[in-house]
C-alpha cells in the first residue's frame, strides 16, 4: 500500500501539469517548481516503498515497481531539462513521460492484483 501512496505524490504532480500549465501560462514556473518538487518527493516516497516490494515479491511485482519508479524518474529528468532551457517539444514530451507513467502503474497493479488471486 505504501507504494500506491507514493504514486498519489506523482498523480499530483501530474494534475498540476496537465490541467495548470493549460490555464495559466503567464505562471508556468511556478507551476513547473511545484510539479518538480512533487515528482522528486514522488521518487523519494517509491525508492523508501520499493525495498519493502522487493522483500515481499514476487520479483514480476518487484520489476513493475521499479518500472514505475523510472518512469517517474524520467518525468523528473524533462522537467529539470525544462527549468534549464533545454527541452525542446516540452509538451510532446511531458504527455509521453505521464503516459508511461499511467502504463507503468497499471502494469504494477496487474502485477500486484496478480499474486493476489492465486490460488494458495
């Protein structure tokens, strides 16, 4: 559970960029500082949950998790790319990193759902 809470930290962050960078463009910075510093405690909340999904397993669950984490790592890379200047077509960009996001959490949680239907 404690890593479905951590991606509640990335969700905000997605919210903010999807809806806030669409309605107020003269606050982008902003807007950006706060999704950043989301998604970087989003990171943090997944690497502190991701040993504990390790240690119960199994390792096509633990993979998942750690596919979420990249994602989410990704998004934090174009977004420190965006506060340096340095990422052209940051639109395309950001909505392929919340795509493999949103897929990366889904696959986690077909993982997860998963082991909790087989049979003992």
């Amino acid at each position: 559970m404690a890593f479905f809470q951590a991606v509640e930290t990335i969700d905000q962050a997605a919210n903010i960029l999807v809806m806030d960078l669409n309605q107020v463009p003269s606050q982008d910075a902003a807007v950006l500082a706060r999704a950043r510093e989301l998604v970087e405690r989003g990171v943090h909340e997944l690497y502190a949950s991701a040993s504990r999904v390790d240690l119960a397993g199994p390792e096509s669950v633990s993979l998942a998790a750690r596919r979420v984490q990249s994602a989410v790592i990704g998004l934090r890379m174009l977004l420190d790319a965006v506060r340096l200047g340095v990422a052209p077509n940051y639109d395309a960009q950001c909505d392929e990193g919340l795509r493999r996001i949103e897929q990366a959490k889904d696959d986690f949680g077909a993982a997860a759902r998963s082991v909790l239907e087989e049979p003992l």
